[in-house]
C-alpha cells in the first residue's frame, strides 16, 4: 500500500513539473519582452508631437544673437575707392585671412571693444552683427567712399559632451544654431543616452545658468533656450547601463535559459516514461 502511494506521488509530482517549467518559461519570456518594451518608451523624441498630422506654430521664441566678448569678427570693408579699403586690412590685423586661425579677424576684448584701422576702439557688445555692420558703415563714411560692411562671428562654437557618438567642441557659420543641429553635430544621442535628462549650460553677464531639457517633448521647440548661444555646453546624462550591451545579453541569457529549461523538461519526460 505504502509503496503504491509513493509511486503515485512520484508520478504526479513529475507530471507538474513539466507545467511548472513552461509556466516559468512563458514568465520569462513576458518579463523580457515588456522589459525591451519598457525601455524603448524613452527613446524616441519629441513623444507628443502628432504623427498622424501637421502642426503648425509660430516662432516666437529666437533672439537675435548679440556680440559677446572673446568673440572674434570678421569684418569685410568695400567702397568705391579699393586703395582706401586696404587701410582697413579686411582682417589682417590679427595675423591673416584664414577662419581656422585663432587669431583671425577681431577679438572682442573684455571691455566688449575692438581695435579698428581709423577708428580705434570701438564698443560692439550687445550689437547684432547687422547692427556693427551698419554702424560701421556709417562711421567710416568720412573715411571711405560708399562704405559697405559685413560683419560675421567666426569663432560661434558650442560644447557637446555625455552619452553622444562624437562629443566634442564644434563651430557653426551660422549664427543660428539649435538644440537638434548640435546633437546631430556630435552625430546624435547613443540609444542609452537619457533623452529626458539633458543639461544646457550658458554663461551670461557673469552668471551660469544650468537648464533642464527633455527631448521626448515637443516643448523643446518653444523654449528660449532651444536656440543656441556661442559657448553653450550641452551634457547628455547616460543611463545607469548600457542598453545595447543588456539587450544583448538579455537575448543570450533568455536563450540558454530556454535551452536549459527545454532540455530539462526532455529529461524528466523521458525518465518519466
């Protein structure tokens, strides 16, 4: 009696424990699946901007960048009369004509001057590049005849640092440069890169602003700091692991578990029988 209770115990207990593995199995397989989905949900950007149709807004929210100082100019002069407009140098007055010099053009000094052929100091902070150009125009008109003036910052730069593909320093030509083109400068965020959690840094009449920015809303695109000013550090915060190297190993541990449970479930159905 005591012998047939036993085997019929050992019968049912072996007959559950095929069930228990496929229950464990299908466990695993949900928690991996919802994990990928889990981390997926904060990749993409701008997460609240319709998909499904066109949204229009207006700008209203860029500001004319002004002249700062340690900002280096380049300040083209033309007139009528071509030998006057080489007393002016077009540049040269700091070592030549080439941008990718750091002594090229002007240098703003601390006091937010240049030194100017004719003119000597003059105070050009706060101005908008077409602002100097037009007041420059107006006071080498005595000098020069039909002055013409183009003024363009050489040396706009922006810092990107953090979980980016190329983090680095990086120069525009333009003077109106945002968020976006400079992530896309340092060839974008890595897919572990927190799109939610990124930090602008700006340096302002003395003071240093640091400024939360969260890609995955559509805000971005609003803000006043959505356009960039020269010197701005941009910092993208990494997650607490590697997604890809997880997700790669999340796939390859679930595979040998799934193997090893396979076999087990195969070597219990054979003593089994």
């Amino acid at each position: 009696m005591f012998t047939y209770n036993y085997q019929k115990f050992m019968n049912n207990k072996l007959n559950l424990q095929p069930k228990f593995l496929l229950l464990t199995l299908s466990c695993i397989t949900i928690l991996l699946i919802q994990s990928s989905c889990n981390s997926y949900k904060k990749v993409p950007y701008f997460q609240d901007l319709s998909r499904t149709q066109i949204t229009k807004e207006n700008i209203d929210n860029y500001t004319t960048f002004t002249i700062q100082p340690h900002d280096q100019l380049s300040i083209s002069v033309g007139s009528k009369n071509p030998e006057a407009d080489v007393v002016f140098g077009n540049n040269q007055q700091n070592s030549g004509t080439n941008p990718a010099n750091a002594n090229y053009g002007y240098t703003v000094n601390d006091k937010g001057q240049v030194k100017l052929p004719l003119l000597g100091l003059v105070k050009v902070t706060g101005l908008s590049t077409d602002e100097l150009a037009e007041q420059l125009q107006k006071s080498l008109a005595p000098y020069l005849s039909s002055p013409t003036v183009t003024v363009t910052v050489v040396n706009f730069k922006v810092a990107v640092l953090g979980d980016v593909l190329r983090p680095n320093v990086y120069t525009s030509n333009s003077e109106r440069l945002t968020i976006p083109e400079a992530l896309s400068l340092a060839g974008d965020l890595n897919i572990t890169g927190k799109r939610e959690d990124i930090v602008l840094v700006r340096e302002k009449d003395g003071k240093r602003e640091y400024i939360p920015i969260d890609l995955t809303k559509k805000e971005i695109f609003t803000s006043p700091y959505f356009y960039l000013k020269s010197n701005d550090l941009i910092y993208v915060t990494p997650n607490k692991s590697k997604l890809s190297t997880v997700s790669d190993k999340g796939y390859q541990n679930a595979s040998l578990i799934i193997g090893a449970l396979s076999v087990i479930a195969i070597a219990i159905s054979l003593f089994k029988n």
